[in-house]
C-alpha cells in the first residue's frame, strides 16, 4: 500500500459521490492505494455512498458521534487506520483526475528529501465562484471540466498569485506553511506523526491545517507546490459568518500554541479580513530585526521609568537585549529573539501586536524607538495593543514619527 487518501465528511453524500467516483478511476492498480472516509457523525445517506464503492476501491469508514466540528480529530482518527507511507488529504467535493495520486506519490518519489506536497485546487474561491461550474460538476469528468476552464481566471486556485510571486517554488517563501490546506495535500505518513498529527483542540471552521504546516515546517519538512497534483472543489453552500468567526478564533489559538512574531501578523491579518500580506509583512520584519540588532534602549527605557515608583507595573515593547535594573522585573518583549533572555519567564518573543497579558494589567507601557522600522506598517496597532494592556502608553522614541 503506497498511499492513504483521508477524506472527513459531514452530511455531504452527493458531493462524497463525485470524490469518491474520481478516486475510482485513479490510473493506479486499486491495491496501491486506500481511501479512508471519516464520518463526522453524518446523519445523511453517506454510509450507504460509502457502501456503493466498496468493490470499486479499498475502502475503510469510520463513522465518529457528532460532537460538533471535529474535522481535525476524524482526519487522525483516519490517519491511525492508514497503512500507506503517503497520507494524501481531500475534502469532501474535491474532484480528481485519473492522475491525481501517480502525481502526488511522484513528488514523494526521492527518500532523500520529506515534502509535503500542496496540491492545486482548481475553484477553490468561494466568495468568487466560477459561472456555471456547479451545473457542470457531476455531468462532466474533472479532466473535461478542466478543459473548459482552464484558462478562466475565476476557475483557478485563489493562492494562484502566491504561487506565481515565488515561481512556484515554496522554498523561496518565509511563511509557506500559510498555503497549505488541506483541501488537497499530502506528505508522509512519518513526519505526519513525528509532530503529533492535526492538534485536536481546533474545534471550528480553519486554521487547523496551516497550523499543522507550522509544525511541518518547523521540523524541516520541504513544501512544495504542483499544479499537476490538482483537484477541483465543486461549488457548495457555505456559512459565511460562521467560517469568518471560526477563522478568527482559531488564529487566535494558533498565536496562543505558538507565540511569536510570525503568529502575531497572522492574527493581526486575519482579524481585519486579510491574509495575503502576510509573507510580504513577515519578511519586512526580519529585514528590521537584522537591520535593528545593534540598538540600545537601555537609557531610553530608563528615562521614561525615572518618575515610578516601586509597585508601578510595566511593561516594555521593543526592550532590546539590555535594560535598566528599574525594569528587571517587567513584562519584556522584543521583535528579536536573539536578545531575549529566554530563562527569563517575563521576556517574550513578540512584537506587541497581541501579548498574552491582561486588559489593564499593567500601569505603564513603555514603547521604545527599536518599534521605529515597524512603525509606518503596525503603528496602529502597536499603540491599540499597549493602550488594552496599559493604563498609561510613553513612547518617547517614537513620539516624532
């Protein structure tokens, strides 16, 4: 068995038809791989779907008690069940070509390199969906679909721009872990384990997968992109406010699991109704931090405390690597990790665009002229930040800018 392909459902058993019909015809012999359906607790004709492709693949099905929207535990709840070396991952309505899976167990093909693969997904653009494709999808094969739209802009996978800006080369990108989904995706089985799987406690609509890129990439899993390994999302209904408050949510629990400059752009992002500036914010943040390193505050940070007394609490954004006795005891956070003390457990890695602190938590924030090459970009929300966690905000090496 060379390959697992895992695909959660819920109530979807005519858009679980056509993934399952076009897994049916891979141009693969049906015993190198399997395809493992797990049920979110369905209450729909999706068991007897299930039923009806028995004989024309390997097919295993779960069926999990609906507890709510659990689409990262059924995804490891499959991946236990897997037996293939490639965990290749498909929602359902995602429709394939023949050569969906030779393609994807292609770019695994070199054991000298762990990829996870980022599978194109064609109509994968829900707030623009292609005219009409929902007509179209489950009268025509996805080959033929693809025929038909290929050169319809509206047709193409909404990450098609970031996937041009770096020549289709994911090694090229800071964050590339953003732009895998798991709509269409896969990676081996052991680096899948080796961190842990999908994290469970995601619990609503997004995130959940990009997260789990976080943690690939962190391990030193390679991400690639391939236009080739694609599927076709067929256009569905969608709860809108409910997906952009999951989304929201989440992120906020990706920034709490993972707290560091990367997740706190992501979440300033995301809770604007933005995403794509997130490589090009991300990289101009290490252009400052490699470009701010020498900056001492220490004088700075100490002229601004010189009028507090002893149980006034503050914290300071933007500390730098050496501060005054005065504020030893303080809630410290820089852009640059290699100047924090990480034995200290009141230093943070972190801009100050979201801190785990409290509202009005401390008495005074100081905000130090090392924030000055993020100032034009987060200043808004720098100062949004200091004024939620303090009651008085003193930035006297930004008050100019």
């Amino acid at each position: 068995m060379r390959a697992s392909v895992l695909v959660p459902t819920f109530d979807r058993a005519p858009l679980l038809v056509e993934t399952l019909r076009g897994l049916s015809r891979q141009d693969l012999d049906r015993s190198q791989f399997e395809v493992i359906v797990v049920d979110d607790g369905s209450t729909d004709e999706t068991a007897n779907v299930v039923e009806r492709f028995q004989e024309r693949l390997e097919l295993k099905y779960l069926f999990q008690e609906d507890k709510g929207f659990r689409v990262a535990a059924a995804r490891n709840a499959g991946a236990r069940l897997a037996t293939g070396d490639i965990l290749a991952f498909l929602d359902t309505g995602a429709v394939v070509g023949p050569g969906y899976l030779r393609r994807h167990l292609a770019l695994h093909a070199d054991d000298s390199e762990h990829r996870t693969v980022v599978g194109y997904a064609y109509a994968y653009r829900p707030e623009d969906p292609t005219a009409g494709l929902e007509q179209m999808c489950g009268r025509l094969l996805p080959e033929r679909i693809l025929k038909v739209y290929a050169h319809d802009p509206s047709f193409w996978d909404i990450r098609h721009g970031a996937f041009l800006r770096c020549g289709w080369d994911l090694g090229e990108l800071a964050v590339p872990w953003i732009l895998l989904w798991a709509t269409n995706c896969s990676m081996r089985a052991d680096d899948y384990w080796a961190v842990d799987g999908f994290d469970e406690d995601f619990q609503r609509w997004g995130v959940e997968d990009m997260e789990l890129g976080f943690r690939l990439f962190r391990h030193g899993v390679r991400f690639v992109a391939d236009r080739e390994a694609w599927a076709i999302e067929t256009p569905h209904d969608r709860d809108w406010d409910s997906n952009a408050q999951g989304n929201r949510h989440n992120i906020g629990q990706l920034l709490a699991k993972h707290r560091e400059p990367v997740t706190e752009i992501g979440w300033s992002l995301i809770n604007s109704d933005l995403y794509w500036p997130w490589e090009d914010d991300y990289r101009s943040l290490l252009r400052w931090t490699t470009e701010a390193r020498g900056m001492r505050v220490r004088d700075e940070i100490a002229s601004a405390v010189d009028d507090l007394g002893g149980g006034d609490r503050v914290a300071v954004i933007g500390c730098g690597g050496s501060v005054p006795d005065a504020v030893r005891k303080a809630h410290l956070f820089d852009f640059d990790a290699t100047l924090l003390d990480t034995r200290d457990e009141n230093a943070s890695h972190a801009i100050g665009l979201r801190t785990p602190l409290p509202d009005h938590s401390v008495d005074v924030v100081v905000l130090t002229s090392r924030l000055a090459g993020l100032w034009p970009r987060w200043n808004l929300e720098i100062l949004a930040e200091a004024r939620r966690i303090g009651r008085e905000v003193r930035a006297p090496g930004l008050e100019r800018r």
